[in-house]
C-alpha cells in the first residue's frame, strides 16, 4: 500500500526541475549509503520520480531522508513581512538604497561576502530601513524565487571572541551545531540555494566598551576570512548597521558632552571607511552608506503623491501640521510613528504600493 508521504514526495518530485531533481539524488548518495545506479535521469520526470520513491522506500528512514534532502534543494522564500507595518517607514532613503542596489549589481564575486555598513541615530530606524530594502527594492534586482534574511544577534564585549561568537549565531540561525566549523557553515550557507542576508545590530555602547573601531574591524575580518565554494552563485550579503545612542539625562553635564564626543569620533571613523577600499584593506568587498538622516517635508509629501493619491487632499493638511516649517526634519522612527495614525483613518486599499 503507498503512504500519504510517498504519494506527497512524488508530486513535489514532478515539479522539481531536471537540475533540482539531479541535485536531490546527488545529496542522497552523498549524505546516505543509497545505492541510486537503478534511478535514470534521463527518463521523464514522473518515471524518474516513480524509481527513486520505490528505492528509498526501501530504508527505513528513506522517506524521512529525502524529505529533508527536498527542504535543502529546493529554495523557498523565508522572508515575509507585514507590508502594513511598513507603510509609514518608505518616505524618501533613495540614496542609501540606490548605493547600495549599484553594489549588489556589481558584486560579481559571489564566491565572497558583500558587507554593507548602515549607521544612523537610533531614532532613525535603520532596521526598517533594511526591512524596507529587502521587501521594495531587493526583488527588482534578483530573480530568485525567496530570500533568507537573518538577525544574527551578537553580543559584544572584551571577554568574548567575536569571531567564535558569530559562528555560534550563525550556526543557530542556520540550524546546525552551535560549535560547528566554519567548513560546516559554509555548507549550510550553500544549502539555502538562495540569496542570503545576515544582519546584525552594534551601538555606541559597545563601541566603548570593545575597542571601538577595532570591534568593527574585528567583524569584517571574521567575514573576509570566510571562502564560498567556486560553485556558489547567490548573493550573501551581510549588513552591519550601528546606532548612535545618547546616554539618559542627568544632572551631571560632563555625561551628556562626553557621550555627544563619542558619537562624533564614531561618524569621523564611519566617514574615513566610507573613503576606504575594502578590498584592498580587508581583503572584502564592501560599502559604508551614509548616515541615514531626518527625512524633510518635501520627502513626505511626495511618500503621500505616490502612494495616497486618492486621498491626498485629505492627507495634505495633517502632514503640514507634522512640520513647524517647510525647513524642518523628523526623525524617521517620529514620523513612521505620526504616519501609522494617519493611515489609520483610511482603509487599507487606499494604500498603492
């Protein structure tokens, strides 16, 4: 009698491409004792499937093993976002994204990393920023069928080896030992058979307290030293976005200009790797964005003609009242903040993406 899973794993098999289909068997036998000389390619894609479901059902976990090896071939798309919650976040940060779309164009290497520092106020969201990078801008550029996108979440400090950190979180996002080497990395990376992105989060507070610029460094050599196959031909891309954090009020004024101190020096050193080769220097390619700044009226404004058109003589007069002057900026995470209740008072399809 055939199993509900043998008759699962043969429609998804009949779907698979001839390469797809070729790469399933090739795993198999290379990760499980599975003599496949009985399976013929070159037959249609039904009798190809038919042959090899009636092999591996032969093992006892054969199912189970070409389930998993399906997972690991066929790319999926993992990243989704709630496109609601990022409406009020897409008003104007063309230059960071036009910049940073040219550098995925021309990184051709895909053998090696393309690292991308962002750095801005907290106030300024660059999460979102990325967010909104990967699910607006992002699709324009690739073909792929999904991408992988992944918050690596490390901790910084002067007793731990950054390098040995990484690795740990990189190997629980990508859910294989947490001790695992770096060839094992490499392997799960190549696994994903889509385009990935790590990104990870840094502020002023670990710069004190780690070395300052050196910590940066330190993250790039750890990326730099890491090697892809000459087979591999999707994009890694790794974003590293700092966040300048003011230290909360207190009596004592040396606090407040000690802490406005640090996040300068901090920009001058951003500032100076925005005009560094990276490949030269760290043996990477690379790219520093400019410092995501407050966004102007007339950003929004145009946020509104483009998306709101509809009812963008109701919207006018409540973005005007946002703004004291036609002069003034807000910082992005104010305005998203401002912008969700004003979306709120219409119903969503008047939204056009």
């Amino acid at each position: 009698m055939i199993s509900k899973q043998s008759v699962k794993l043969y429609e998804t098999l009949k779907r698979l491409t001839k390469p797809q289909f070729g790469e399933v068997c090739f795993y198999l036998k290379n990760e499980y004792p599975y003599d496949l000389s009985y399976v013929h390619l070159n037959n249609s894609q039904s009798e190809s499937a038919i042959e090899l479901i009636g092999l591996i059902e032969q093992y006892p976990q054969g199912l189970t093993h070409l389930s998993e090896v399906i997972d690991k071939v066929v790319p999926k798309k993992k990243y989704k976002v709630n496109v609601d919650d990022l409406r009020p976040h897409l008003p104007n940060r063309r230059p960071q994204e036009s910049q940073l779309g040219k550098a995925i164009q021309t990184h051709h290497h895909k053998q090696r990393p393309l690292l991308c520092l962002i750095h801005s106020h907290e106030s300024q969201c660059s999460d979102r920023f990325l967010d909104r990078f990967v699910h607006y801008y992002l699709p324009k550029l690739l073909l792929d069928d999904g991408i992988s996108f992944y918050f690596v979440h490390c901790h910084f400090s002067q007793n731990i080896d950054l390098h040995q950190e990484i690795s740990e979180q990189l190997a629980s996002k990508l859910g294989i030992n947490p001790f695992a080497q770096p060839s094992e990395i490499v392997e799960a990376i190549i696994r994903e058979r889509s385009p990935i992105i790590f990104h990870t989060d840094m502020c002023t507070k670990n710069w004190s307290r780690c070395g300052g610029i050196k910590l940066v460094q330190n993250f790039i050599e750890f990326w730099a030293k890491l090697e892809l196959p000459s087979t591999h031909n999707h994009l890694l891309l790794i974003c590293l976005y700092f966040n300048y954090k003011d230290i909360k009020p207190t009596h004592f004024l040396t606090r407040w200009f000690k802490n406005k101190s640090i996040n300068d020096q901090i920009r001058a050193e951003f500032r100076q790797l925005e005009n560094e080769n990276f490949s030269e220097k760290f043996g990477i390619n690379g790219i520093v964005l400019p410092e995501l700044m407050d966004i102007e009226k007339g950003d929004v404004d145009a946020w509104a003609r483009a998306h709101l058109p509809s009812v963008l003589d109701s919207v006018r007069p409540k973005i005007d009242d946002l703004f004291k002057s036609p002069d003034e900026t807000i910082p992005m995470c104010d305005l998203a903040r401002a912008l969700r209740e004003i979306l709120e008072e219409f119903p969503p399809e008047v939204f056009r993406v």
